[in-house]
C-alpha cells in the first residue's frame, strides 16, 4: 500500500531516509536538508515549494518512500530521494517501481508537467529511471572548487542583473542553450509568450541567489548566477565560445562574492555546448568531477477546456426525430 506521509510516520521516514538513495544530486550537494524535515515543513505537497512525500507499507511488505519537490511558479517538480536504494534486489528495485509510478500519477492529477532527476552517469538508479519512463536529455561534467580564491579587482563591465533584463537573458539562454534541451527544461519559449526571467533564479532559495551580467556595446552578451548554499555553493554560466573574456570576468566577480561567504565547496555544472568554458574553470583552481546525467518525465495532467458547442446547440443536435 501506498499512501501520503503523515505526522505518525515521522520515525518510519527517519529510518527509511538513513539508506536511501539521492536523485537529485544538486540539491543534495547544496542544500543537504534530510527528508524527515522536508515532509514535516511541507503542509501542502505540490503547492508553493511544498514536498510531496509518500510511502510504501504493508504487511510483509518491503517499506520504503520517495519525495519530491515542486519548483515554485513552476508546474515542475525535482524527486530528492527514494528507498529502498535500487539496484540491490529484485524485490526492492519493484517498490521502487511502484513508488515511482505513484509519484507520477500523483504529480499529473496536480497539474505537475515535469518531473527531473539528476544523477551520476553510472548510478544504480538510471535504469529504474528509464523504466519508469525518464529520458536523459543533457550530460553534465561537474566542476568543483575546494574554497573561494580571495577577492580580487572589480571589472568593468559587469553589473548586477535586473528585472528588466529579462527579454535579453531570454534571448541569451535561447541562443546558446540547444532546443532539445530547452523543451525539455520548459524553456522553450514560443512566439507571442511573454519575456520570463527564465535565469534570474534558481527553484529553491531565490532569495539566496545572485545574478549578474556583462553588458558591453552590443547589450549584454553573457551572464552567471550564484547560489549560496547551506552546505555548498551553485554557479551558472550563460555565454558563448565568442565572449569567453566576459564569462571569465563574470566567473571572478561570483568567486569574489564567494570569498565572503561561508567556506563551503562551490560547484559548477558544464554542459557540451559550454566545454569552451572548462579552461576558465581550471584556470581558477577548479578541477572536474564525475559525468552527472540529467533526466526528465513528462506527465500527463488534467486541465479545464470549456466546450466549444453551446449547450443549447448540443441539446437540438442530440435531440430525437420522434421528439422524446
């Protein structure tokens, strides 16, 4: 049986959570918030930021959970964790299964489009994923750096980002970053659709993240964000081959940000399109990690359409020859 977390449920989580296994390797990295505390702190899953939790039980049954987080203002949502860890046995990789298929069904009768994992390429985890029905859309190599060099001169050119600095980082992101990638991300903006700060904030502590760009003759031509993290510190760049001057600047300004926050390891996740980058990285002591793969589910939601006959129209066309 599967069911939603409750209150009652607080000690069977804390015990399931010690050998679970992580989905989302970024916000593990970064955040580090155990999935006791997300469900607690959650009253209304799959609304706001709310974390959706639910769990397997029963009867001889092998009892585990999974936990997802929705991203505020978006109808998507990243799955943290899951036990029991797949790949260990036959029986444990099928509560996983079903767990998953339950999350799924659950986060489209909400409205939820999308659902994203991100994992090492050689995770355990990756074919119950695709079993489940997750494609990999993007492989990412992680950058890290150990602590923030110290502070160094400004430059200029570089300013924090703004509101109205939406249409072109719209226009940057749409440049650089591939289609595919951007319909699976739910970036891929149509004509007509208003311009949305698709790169001004991260999905979890926006309030923690800063934004700036380079902005040059031709307006501005690349930009990076960082994110303070509680355990770890998150950096993005948005740029391309021909403005590699810029996106080094930008790097310096977020490494001197840095210098003054907590001493936690900062990460930087870079993309095949962005390998230009990677020298930038290693010039400033960072050193490449492990190859994480990037996945997405798409879901099949409910949505309210009005009918396009009138109602009195579909009566006298329904209506009986015979007048009954």
């Amino acid at each position: 049986m599967i069911r939603p977390f409750s209150l009652r449920d607080g000690w069977r989580l804390h015990r399931l959570a010690r050998r679970s296994a992580t989905l989302q390797i970024e916000h593990h990295l970064v955040r580090q918030r155990s999935p006791l505390w997300m469900a607690v702190t959650a009253p209304l899953p799959w609304h706001g930021s709310g974390a959706a939790t639910f769990l397997h039980l029963g009867a001889g049954a092998e009892p585990g959970f999974v936990q997802a987080l929705k991203r505020p203002g978006r109808a998507e949502a990243d799955i943290l964790a899951i036990a029991p860890p797949p790949g260990e046995s036959p029986q444990q990789d099928a509560v996983c299964l079903a767990l998953l298929a339950h999350l799924i069904a659950s986060a489209g009768g909400q409205g939820i489009q999308r659902l994203f994992l991100c994992l090492p390429a050689q995770d355990p985890a990756l074919p119950l994923a695709q079993q489940s029905g997750f494609v990999a859309y993007i492989q990412e190599t992680l950058f890290h750096l150990t602590i923030a060099p110290p502070p160094s001169a400004p430059v200029g050119g570089i300013r924090r980002q703004r509101q109205e600095d939406s249409f072109a980082l719209q226009r940057l992101h749409s440049t650089y970053t591939p289609p595919l990638v951007q319909q699976a991300e739910g970036t891929l903006a149509a004509n007509g659709d208003p311009a949305t700060p698709l790169d001004l904030h991260f999905w979890w502590q926006p309030e923690h993240t800063r934004g700036y760009v380079y902005e040059g003759q031709e307006g501005i031509t690349a930009a990076a964000f960082v994110r303070q993290g509680r355990s770890g510190h998150w950096l993005r760049l948005l740029g391309g081959a021909a403005g590699l001057e810029a996106v080094d600047h930008l790097l310096a300004q977020c490494l001197c940000d840095l210098a003054e926050a907590p001493p936690h390891p900062i990460y930087c996740a870079l993309r095949p399109y962005q390998s230009s980058f990677g020298p930038l990285l290693r010039q400033r002591g960072f050193e490449p990690g492990p190859s994480l793969t990037r996945l997405v589910k798409h879901t099949t939601s409910f949505i309210k359409q009005p009918v396009a006959t009138p109602a009195r129209e579909l009566a006298e066309a329904t209506t009986s020859p015979f007048g009954i």
